[in-house]
C-alpha cells in the first residue's frame, strides 16, 4: 500500500488555497475518488455537502468539474452537518459522499472528508489508493463528451437529516419545558439543529448561527463553550450544547453552567442503553485519550472499555469489528451506530436529553457519572520532523512513566490534523501530573523550537 502524504486522520485538511487545500488539488481529488468508484454501467452519483466557510465556494465548484469529468453526477446540499451527508449517501445510494470542512478549525482552514456508499468513511488502505490515482496520468481514463456527469441542487436534503435526527429521540417523548441552549458555531448545523429540538418541542435560544463565512468557530461552539456556559445562565436555561463547525461533535452544560465532556456521555449512553438492554457488544468503545475515571466505573457495571486511537475513524473501525454500537471520544465525537454511520453530535445530545426527560432530573445530576482522575492535555507546536524521535525527549517520556508507575496514563501523540505534538498525563496525584505534563512540554519545546499552544 502507496503511503498517504495528503491524507490524514480525517480527510485532507489545510490553509485554504494554500497547498494542498487548492481548487487544483480538488480537481484532481473529485476525478481521482470518481474513477476509483466508477464501477459499472449505472449512473454514478456523488453527494456533495458543506460547512459555511468562505472557501466552500472555491473548492465546492472544483471538486463538481473533477467528478463530473469522470463522469460522475453531483447533487449538491450545501451546509449541512458531516452526518447528514453520510447519512444522505447511504439512504440515496450514491457511490460516494463529500463533505467540505476543516471541522473545528478557523475559518482559514478547510478540509475534505470522503465517504463510501455504506456512509462509512474510507479506509485508510482506499484514501492511500485514491491519492496515488491523483498522481498518476488520468487523461485517458476520463469520461467522453457524451458521458459528463451533471450537476444539481438536491432541495430537500435538510429535511431528510431534519427527520432522521428526530427518529433518533424516544418515540413518545418530548421536550415540552424543555429550555436548552445551542451553540452551533456559525457553522454547518446552524439551520437545522434548532430545528430539530424545536420540532421536539423544547424552547430553544439558538447562538451561533450568522454564518458570515469567516465567523464559523470564532470564539463559540465545542472548541469555545464557556461561551455556551454563560449564555445557559444567562437564559436560565436546563441544559446547554455546542456543536463545532461541521456538527459531528458535541460539548454539552448543564444547568449551573458546568460543562460535560464525551466522557460522561459515554457513560451516560452506556449505562443507559445497559440497563435498556441495547448495548451491543458488552462495551463501548473510547479512544486513548479517556479518563481512566470512565474505565472504572465501565469497569464495575460489567461493561469493558475498548480503547482505539484518536480519530473517530478508528472508533468506528473497532466498534464494526466487535459488533459495538457505542463510541466516541472525549472531546465530544460520538458514534452511536444504531442511528448514524459518523459522529453526530446532534443526535448524542438527544440521548442525553431523553435520560434527562425520562429521569425527570436537572442535567447536574443525570450527567456526572464519575469523578474524574487529575488529567491534563497540553499542545506543542513544532517545524520539521517530529520531535518524538529526540533521544533526549524519548528518555525524558521513560523517566516520566516511571515516575506515574501503574496508577497513571502517560501520552505523547502527533496531532493528524495540524504539526503539533498532543501530551497527556493522568494520575491520581494531581501535583504530579502537573509537573510531567509541564517538564515534557517545555523539554519538547527546547527540542523541536517551537511556541507551545493550548
């Protein structure tokens, strides 16, 4: 298998009209991922969706010319969250979904995302494929005049997500009196999240959504929800969430204005559908970066935690191999793969609320389901190769381990997304997570030269 130089853990990504993320590499990405799954005689179709970014407009219009060249039709959403168009290419039976976003990512960046006509992202095997197809002569392999694909606007795109949100919530129950805040970023959902909790009945204060095309995660939404947390006060409201840009994650508040991460949610949502007799599978499954807390408490119901690497991809991947229906991350990506095929971060939330409704109790109490280990995460950025290879720095992450022994994580991970080195320690020494994480990152920084972020 070619090694992936384009792909990362969640598609392409980059500064917009900047390489790679320019409407070239677009075009040579739509004929590629087109020729790859032009198989057949049938009238091949992709659907193609995006957040509210500025570049959408150039990079949209680049990927419709590569995949109609090769003779693929396009039906076009416009914003709508990642979750919809998976679900959109799966219910349409398209030979392939697009979503145009750089996630929780400034305005400046943008990103592709490709899913398969199972509404399952590619394998990294397939992104490996497609990219070395991009590097290869395609001019022979294109479609003849008579055989161009055609381009259309598919109208009621919005309500069918609308719908299939809705179906997700427990059928004779409501919202009703329900007073929920929703933060979405000014970024894909913002139409049709606050739909669908309306359409449920709850009262809902909608922020975040004037998408300007510059404003999409500006201090608002999951990578900003303190911003949520006030405005929960503010309205006096039961229970707060915040979307990111492109919906498939979800930060939630509860009525004090405290917030929840994924992990409470997972342990909510298993503890839940356990006693419901819905968990598939006898666990869920987290990724690495999940409170030892949540492993605990999993662990004392019965229900085993199954670790994946970072990236909802690989939560997804290990949950079809051991037949999960639960999974999700910390930093709110939820897969709950009885309703959707990709993290939704609408459709988490209303699981939440259904406990909530349900349980007649405030969020505050239905939603800390563990105490929490001492856990920090801290950001490195760096230029050129990656400084995990230092000798010095490699010694340095032995000592630290030693020093947590077999009561405390220790991770040190590159981000897939961006050059930055990602350090996280848990324990229960507080004070000494603190040190680890803070000596690491400062010997990192002497190594690598760079200027530590988060």
């Amino acid at each position: 298998m070619s090694a992936r130089k384009l792909f990362g853990t969640d598609g392409i990504r980059g500064t917009a009209n900047v390489a790679p993320m320019t409407p070239e590499m677009a075009l040579r990405l739509g004929q590629a991922a087109g020729l790859w799954f032009v198989r057949g005689d049938h009238r091949h179709r992709v659907i193609i969706g995006k957040d509210t970014r500025l570049s959408g407009y150039m990079i949209e219009p680049a990927l419709v010319a590569g995949f109609t060249s090769a003779g693929m039709d396009v039906l076009l959403v416009g914003p709508l969250p990642t979750p919809a168009i998976a679900m959109l290419a799966r219910s349409m039976r398209a030979d392939l979904g697009v979503m145009i976003s750089a996630s929780h990512n400034p305005f400046e960046d943008n990103g592709i995302k490709l899913f398969g006509p199972d509404g399952y992202k590619l394998s990294d095997e397939t992104e490996a494929e497609i990219e070395a197809l991009m590097g290869s002569d395609l001019t022979s392999r294109l479609a003849a005049p008579a055989l161009l694909g055609r381009a259309r606007r598919l109208e009621d795109a919005a309500g069918r997500y609308i719908e299939t949100a809705k179906a997700s919530f427990p059928r004779g129950l409501t919202l009703d009196g329900v007073r929920v805040v929703i933060d979405c970023a000014h970024g894909a959902a913002y139409k049709v999240a606050p739909t669908v909790l309306r359409e449920l009945g709850a009262d809902v204060i909608a922020i975040g959504v004037a998408p300007d095309g510059q404003n999409i995660n500006r201090d608002c939404g999951s990578t900003h929800p303190r911003h949520l947390a006030g405005e929960v006060l503010a309205q006096n409201a039961d229970f707060g969430m915040a979307l990111d840009g492109d919906a498939d994650r979800v930060i939630l508040c509860d009525e004090r204005g405290q917030l929840i991460d994924g992990d409470q949610v997972l342990a909510l949502i298993a503890e839940s559908w356990a006693a419901d007799g819905r968990l598939r599978g006898g666990g869920i499954v987290a990724t690495v970066m999940s409170n030892l807390g949540l492993e605990r408490l999993l662990e004392a119901r019965g229900i085993t935690l199954h670790r994946a690497r970072v990236g909802d991809r690989y939560v997804m991947e290990l949950m079809r191999a051991e037949n999960i229906n639960v999974g999700g991350e910390q930093s709110g990506h939820m897969i709950l793969s009885d309703f959707a095929t990709t993290g939704d971060g609408l459709v988490a939330a209303l699981q939440v609320l259904a406990t909530i409704v349900t349980e007649r109790r405030p969020a505050s109490e239905v939603c800390r389901r563990f105490v929490p280990l001492p856990q920090r995460l801290q950001n490195v950025r760096f230029g050129g190769a990656s400084p995990l290879l230092n000798p010095e720095i490699m010694e340095a992450v032995r000592a630290a381990e030693l020093l947590l022994g077999t009561s405390g994580r220790l991770l040190l991970r590159p981000s897939g997304t961006e050059p930055v080195i990602r350090v996280m320690a848990e324990a229960e020494d507080e004070a000494l997570v603190e040190h680890i994480v803070s000596s690491l990152c400062e010997r990192i920084a002497q190594a690598a030269s760079p200027e530590p972020v988060g």
